[in-house]
C-alpha cells in the first residue's frame, strides 16, 4: 500500500464527508463515544453499498485498508488544485 501525502489529514476529510453523506441518505449521526474505527468500518461499508468505492477482498480487510481505501476515495472527490492533495 502506498503512503500518501496528507493521508491523516485526508482521513479526516473523508470521514467528515462521508458522515454528512450518511446522514443525507437517513443514518443518524454517529454518538461521541463511537472509536474512529467503528466510524471508518461503518461509513467504508456504506459507500460499499452504494457502489461508489470497490470493496477489499474480505481476508484483506484490517483498519488501515479501510482507512486507505476512504483516503483513496476522497482524494478523487476532492478538486485537483485543493491544498489536501498539494
């Protein structure tokens, strides 16, 4: 897997975007007491389900794969001049 510029900042981006989907499609918002792992597993499983990032296979799905397919997903989102992907 390869290391990307700004990967920390761009998980965030794309947890943040992919939160404000969520609730747009009727989830409700994740509770403060949600770990970042279980809200990077439910919202990657989200976009799985609606077709618009292509899911891991299943023995290759640990946090960090997940945390580097949300980061892919984002980073083709995100216009090519924005300061995250500079």
């Amino acid at each position: 897997m390869k290391k990307i510029k700004n990967e920390g900042a761009l998980l965030k981006k794309a947890i943040e975007v992919a939160e404000r989907y969520a609730q747009g499609r009727g989830y409700k918002a994740f509770s403060p007491t949600d770990s970042a792992k279980q809200k990077v597993e439910s919202l990657y499983r989200l976009l799985v389900h609606d077709k618009l990032i292509t899911p891991l296979p299943e023995n290759k799905e640990d946090l960090a794969s997940l945390k580097h397919r949300l980061v892919m997903w984002i980073s083709k989102q995100l216009p090519d001049d924005h300061e995250l992907l500079k």
